[in-house]
C-alpha cells in the first residue's frame, strides 16, 4: 500500500484578502475554509496523513477546529516558516516515516476534489513529479515594462498551474535540499524540481479549483457554493444568457451608456452610476452561467457600490463567470430609449464592453430603437435594455 502525506500549507496571513485573521481561517458561508480543504482530504481514501502547516500563534486555534469539525485522519499540525517554501519544508520534514508519497495542497483551494488527488497520486507513483492544471482561457500578452505588448503567446500552450502538486518524497525533497543550497525560492514546488531537471507531469485540474486570495475571490467562492455542487464537471458546451435592465431618468445625473458619458443628457437613477447597458449584460452573463442576477452580487443596499462604475461591476460579473469555466463567446444589446442617440458612440461602447469582459470587440453586437411613442419609455421617462449572452465551456 502506498503511504501518502498531505501537506497543507495554511500560514498566509490574508493581506489581499483584507482580513483580520489568517485567510485559511476565514468562514465561507459559515464554515472555516481550512476545514472545507481538508475535509475533502479526509474523505479522500488515498491519503493517509494529513499535515497541516499553521503559523505558530494559530496551532492551538487549527487543533480546536479539527476537533469540532471532526478531522479525525491521523493528523499533524506545524509550525509554518518565513514563506511558503519554508511553511512546506516544515511539513515534508514532518512527513511520516515510511511516506512515498506527498500530496501538496494550498489551504485556500477549498474546491479540490478527492477525484483529482487520487488522479495525482496515481501518476505521481509513476513520474515522480505531478501538477494539477488547466488550458488557459484568457488570451495572454508579454509586456517588459508594463505599458506596451511586446508579445503574444500561443494560448494553445499555456496553462494555469493549481495545486495539488505531488511527488514521490524522495524526488521532492531533493530538490527542496538544492534550493536551499543554492539560496533559490521559487514560486511553487514544481519549479523545484524543474530546475535540478525533473520532468513534471501535468493532470487536469479544475476551473472550479480556485484559489481564495482576494474579496472577490471570497465572492466567486460563495457563489460556487451557493449555485451548486462544486464537485460537479461542467457537461454543457454551451449556455445562453438573458439580461435585463430599465432605470428612469433622474434631473442631477449624469447619463453613462456603454461606459461611455453624454454630457448635458440627464442621468438615469440608480444606486450605481445606473449603466442600463452594462447592467442587462452583466445579468446575461451571470444568468448563463447560472450565478443569479448583478442585484445578488453588488446590492443596492451596499454603500460600497454607491456611485460605482459600472464598468468596474461587468468586469467582477466576468471574472465569476470565467472562474466557473466558461468563456464569453459574443454579446447582442438591444438599447431601447427615445433618447439619446447612441450610433456615434457605440464604437467606444463595444471597445469598453469588450475590454471589461475580455472578448474581442468583433463578438458585441449594439442595437438601439425607440418604443414608438409606446409606454413610460416611449414618453421618454426612462431608458431599457436587453441583452443575450452566449457562453463556451472549453473543457467538453
């Protein structure tokens, strides 16, 4: 049989995410989020141990979750080090005796499922070396100073690196022994063994195996949990979505369309900078994707979105949509309103949309008609908008 050791290494202590307490001890819906990764962990019949790596002051703290969320896999709590590579070196020192194998896994990836660290372990036994992975969505530029493309990478490629990442221990520890000889620190363990020519094998991973680092990702997570079984393979190859918004104009406003400003047409009311457009396309985007609806993602009852821009709100809609595995294939808006007219302005409207939801601007479609004199907005009381959105899953 073999032996296997889960290192989880838990000690950052949330900086981005914002919070008071180290991020793998924040609550997601109500449960600590080191006790959402490591429960799959404990459930995962492949793995024997499990080591988790704390920084000091929160070991009495971790022992106590354990035994309230009844962790009861054999069981090691660590103290982490300076940084990551240091917190991991801690835990394979811990390892068991008679280990071949060690599972390592981020704390903040709560949506690792047992499917995947079986698959690991059992390559791992074979090539020494494994990470979980998944195909790039987005397209990726090359910029040395930031301020200019230099290159573009073929996507086809390119791949996000997640954890776990796995080894036999013996490979593993090898070439933790050469980086601290060498004075290296890389980024994740993998790049360890790389640079003393270990050959890593590549798993698939999960779009849905998120790592929990920002508010928003704390955000994306939720809806995971809320909107379904995060263990559950996309199966759809495509989803269409169906957005829409209606805002009354509003004397003292000022009138955003598309991201784009009209000066001296009055504004729509609303909690937001009342972008009609973005709203109904967000909605189509979320709906699509099965997420809910903008309302449920940035409430009007939250200061923190008074006056935003809306532009800023269809980007975070986009990044849950594609934090789920799916990838915006095109946008069709129908703007409804009496005034204003929008045909000149409609160019920077898709060149904004597009930038926010990270499609090219051939794949948005913007229409405008009036309601022929018909209604509150063929009075001209307000502006509507409709919006359709057709999503891939590049995974099927």
């Amino acid at each position: 049989m073999i032996v296997t050791s889960a290192i989880i290494p838990a000690s950052g202590q949330g900086k981005r995410l914002g919070s008071r307490t180290d991020k793998a001890f924040v609550d997601i819906c109500g449960i600590p989020l080191i006790i959402r990764t490591l429960s799959v962990f404990q459930e995962c019949n492949d793995i024997t141990e499990i080591i988790l790596v704390v920084r000091q002051n929160y070991i009495d703290k971790a022992n106590d979750l354990l035994k309230q969320y009844n962790i009861t896999k054999p069981a090691k709590i660590v103290a982490g080090g300076n940084v990551r590579q240091d917190s991991v070196w801690n835990g394979l020192s811990a390892a068991a005796e008679n280990c071949d194998i060690v599972v390592i896994h981020d704390a903040a990836r709560p949506f690792i499922t047992s499917k995947i660290i079986s698959a690991s372990i059992k390559s791992a036994a074979i090539n020494k070396a494994v990470i979980a992975a998944i195909p790039v969505i987005d397209t990726i530029k090359i910029s040395s100073d930031g301020t200019s493309i230099d290159s573009t990478p073929d996507r086809s490629n390119l791949f996000a690196v997640q954890t776990p990442q796995t080894f036999a221990i013996d490979t593993i520890k090898t070439a933790y022994k050469s980086a601290y000889n060498d004075g290296y620190y890389g980024t994740d363990d993998a790049s360890l063994a790389e640079r003393i020519g270990i050959k890593v094998k590549i798993i698939e991973g999960s779009y849905n195996n998120i790592k929990i680092t920002t508010p928003n990702d704390l955000l994306t997570a939720e809806s995971i949990l809320k909107n379904g079984n995060p263990e559950m393979e996309l199966k759809m190859k495509h989803r269409i979505g169906h957005g829409y918004d209606i805002h009354k104009f509003a004397d003292g406003r000022r009138l955003v369309l598309g991201g784009v400003e009209f000066p001296g047409d009055t504004g729509l009311l609303g909690h937001s900078d009342a972008d009609v457009m973005l709203h109904a396309i967000a909605d189509a985007l979320l709906g699509a994707a099965g997420l809910g609806d903008i309302g449920k993602h940035f409430p009007d009852t939250d200061p923190a979105y008074k006056d935003a821009d809306s532009l800023i709100l269809l980007a975070h809609a986009s990044t849950l949509v594609k934090n789920c595995g799916w990838q915006v294939e095109n946008v069709d808006v129908t703007l409804v309103a009496e005034r204003p007219k929008i045909a000149k302005a409609s160019e920077q409207m898709k060149k904004n949309i597009s930038e926010a939801i990270g499609i090219d601007p051939n794949g948005i479609n913007i229409k405008a008609s009036t309601a022929e004199g018909l209604g509150d907005i063929g009075k001209g009381l307000g502006i509507e908008c409709y919006a359709v959105a057709i999503l891939t899953n590049n995974t099927v």
